[in-house]
C-alpha cells in the first residue's frame, strides 16, 4: 500500500526574513494507492514545490507527510521508495542508454545481473532495445524522455513522481507520450503524481485532479466531475478551454419567477430554471456571477426572449467546431462554441442563448459556487 497523504503540509522559503515566501501554505491533500494524481495550477502556484517536498529535495516547513504507512519527513530521499522524472530528463551526456538506465541501480549496489535484467524490461516497455548503446545526442526529445522514463522505472518504486515531463516535447510528441504514460500507469499498476500547467494533461491523464492557485488547493476530484461541477471561479476559469465565460449581474423574483439581469452581460432578462431559482433564492439582488461554457451556447432568434445580443469580435471556425469571440452592449466579452463550420463576419451581430441546464451561479465576492439550499424533511 503506497498511497501519499499530504497533512496540513507548508513550505516557506527563506523563512523569518523579509524575504519569506509562503509557497505552499498548508495544504492536505490523500493520493490513493495505485491512484494517478495531477496537480495542476499555473505558474507558481507551489506544484514542484509540493512534489519536491515528497520525493525529498525540499523539506518541508511543517506538516506532515506519508507514504503508505510510514511518516518521511525525516527519510532520506532515496529510501522514500519514489522515483523522480524531470522537464529536463537530467540524462548523462557520456553515458549510453543503458548506463543511464542503470546508473541509480548500480549507486545502490543491485547485483549486475538484476540490473541487466530491469534495463532489459524498462527498454522493452517503452520501445528503446535498439537504442541501448546510443548516447542521449543521438536520440529525439521524445526518446530521451523515455530514457528518464526508463530510469525512473527500473528503480520500481512504489511512488513515480513527474514534473512537468512532456513541457520540451513538441505538440505530436507530447499527445503520443501523454498515451504512453497512461499505458504505464496501467501495466506498472503504481500510484503516479504528476505535475502540469496543461489542463489537457490534466483531463485526460488523471484519475483526480488537484487544482492549486498561490499554495493553496482550490478544488480535488475527478476531471470530469471538476469540469462540469467547478467549486469556484478560479477552477471554472482554469479548466476548460476557451474559458468558462463569467457573466456578471444579479437574480430578481417577477411574474412568479426567477430572473438573471444583466445590462453588462447584453442580458435583458434571462428566466431562470427552477434549478436555478431555488439555488438563487437566497441571494437575490446580490452580486453574482453566470458560468457559462462556450459549448453551452447556442445561436437564436434575436427576438427569443433569452437572447443575448451580440457583435462578432473574431470567428474561428475549426472544422468540426468553430469558436465565435463576441463583444456585447458596454464591451464584454464572449466566447460561444458552435457546432460545425459557421462562417461570421467581423462586426455582424448575433443571437445566442445560453443552456441553463448546464450553467452555474456563483457569489461573486467570495466566488464560490452557489448551492441549492438542503431541504429539511
Ligand atoms: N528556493 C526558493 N526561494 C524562494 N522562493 C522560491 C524558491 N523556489 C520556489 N520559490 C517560489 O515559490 C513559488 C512556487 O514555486 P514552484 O516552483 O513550486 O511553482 P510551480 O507551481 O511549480 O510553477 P511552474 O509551473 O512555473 O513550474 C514561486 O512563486 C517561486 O518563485
Ligand atoms: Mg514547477
């Protein structure tokens, strides 16, 4: 059992000086056994600092940290039973493949054998055999990843480490070696923590995504739960891509309903679900916030009584997809998706509706999102 848990875990660089710098200000955090986890944020928020502080190279300021069973604050870094991979893969110029491979082994004193034995099987698993006696020159950016892939591997540890090990890789590389990782993840059947600014990564490697901003953690579940139910703005904004829009307005009881108004949004008056309703009842006449994806719009009537009215800004039609930046009434704007190729001109304007089905309201002080009140029996 090697799960990681991180409790109330810190680090402060240059702590008690004018130069102190909280950046991972106490975070918990528990990594299942055998659980691929991705910790994803942008620049900054503190994700190699935390994944420093479990492989050992940072230590922590307090808090404690576990690995299966055991406490490891005080273990030295190479008896934590983790194995590092590095942006930089960190590979020795001189050595061959192999040498590379083999060279955390022979440190340990593995007998030569076993260690010709785990190169063997690293190689075979990430396709590099024939390239055992190559120096890293002679390899692609893609294959020297593999060799600090295999390095990490033979060491079988029960805990791999990633920072950022695809970012050199150019965008074919990084699709094909995403899908090679998430093999891995599959046959070595280890828990896995993973480091990226890029949500695609996220998405699509993660069993759970840990989202963090400024040394804090903002949401923690799995990438499809974290895209459709985003806790707050911050997450709601971070994941997805073009980004959630953000509509700004607030919620009025009329006519026996709800309503979202907004002059700012080019939003009338917007009759909101029942769902919504109840969600907004207690918040009515307050700064809030509409969440909507750009998927979740579609194109109307412009006298449909849920239009929003809207200039294009610039239309991206992609194929299947085409992306239409929109400006509306005081200059704010909006991205909507709209299916297939749609041809729009530069300053045309335009209906759409958003599906409240899909959308989601958030305080827009502490914006977090708004939930529907627990109704007691
Ligand atoms: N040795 C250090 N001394 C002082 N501050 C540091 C030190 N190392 C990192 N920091 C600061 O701690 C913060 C978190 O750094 P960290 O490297 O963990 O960010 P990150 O989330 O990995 O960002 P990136 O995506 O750019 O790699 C940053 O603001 C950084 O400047
Ligand atoms: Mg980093």
């Amino acid at each position: 059992m090697s799960g990681v848990t991180l409790k109330y875990l810190k680090k402060t660089y240059n702590p008690g000086t004018k130069d102190a710098f909280y950046a991972v200000k106490g975070i918990d955090l528990e990594i299942r056994d055998k659980e691929f986890m991705v910790l994803v944020g942008p620049s900054g928020c503190g994700k190699s600092t935390t994944l420093r502080m479990i492989a050992g190279l940072e230590e922590a300021s307090s808090g404690d940290l576990c690995i299966g069973d055991r406490i490891v604050n005080d273990v030295l870094p190479k008896n934590r039973g983790v194995a590092m991979v590095f942006q930089n893969y960190a590979l020795y110029p001189h050595m061959t493949v192999a040498d590379n491979m083999a060279f955390g082994l022979k440190l340990r004193k593995t007998p030569k054998a076993e260690i010709q034995q785990r190169v063997d099987e690293a190689a075979d698993i990430l396709g590099l055999t024939s390239m055992l006696n190559r120096k890293p020159k002679a390899l692609s950016g893609g294959q020297r990843q593999r060799v600090a892939l295999g390095r990490a591997i033979v060491r079988k540890p029960d805990v791999f480490l990633f920072d950022e090990p695809l970012s050199n890789l150019d965008a074919k590389m990084r699709v094909q070696m995403r899908a090679e990782i998430s093999k891995l993840h599959a046959r070595l059947n280890a828990t896995m923590i993973y480091v990226t600014h890029d949500q695609t990564e996220a998405m699509t490697m993660g069993d759970r995504i840990c989202v963090m901003r400024d040394g804090e953690i903002m949401q923690v579940d799995e990438p499809i739960n974290i895209y459709q139910n985003p806790a707050n703005m911050f997450t709601a904004g971070f994941i997805g891509l073009p980004q959630m829009n953000f509509l700004h307005g607030s919620v009025l009881e009329a006519d026996g309903g709800y309503y979202f108004v907004s002059q700012a949004a080019g939003v009338d008056r917007l009759e909101l679900t029942a769902r919504l309703g109840e969600i907004a009842r207690g918040h009515l006449g307050k700064p809030l916030v509409l969440g909507v994806r750009p998927e979740h719009f579609s194109a109307c009537e412009a006298d449909d009584p849920q239009a929003i009215h809207a200039r294009v800004e610039v239309g991206e039609p992609l194929g299947a997809e085409s992306f239409i930046h929109l400006s509306v009434a005081n200059g704010d704007k909006l991205v909507v998706r709209l299916v297939g190729i749609v041809q729009s001109n530069i300053g045309q304007s335009l209906s759409v509706k958003p599906n409240l089905d899909e959308v989601h309201l958030y305080d827009a002080e502490s914006e977090l999102r708004l939930e529907a009140p627990c109704v007691v029996a």
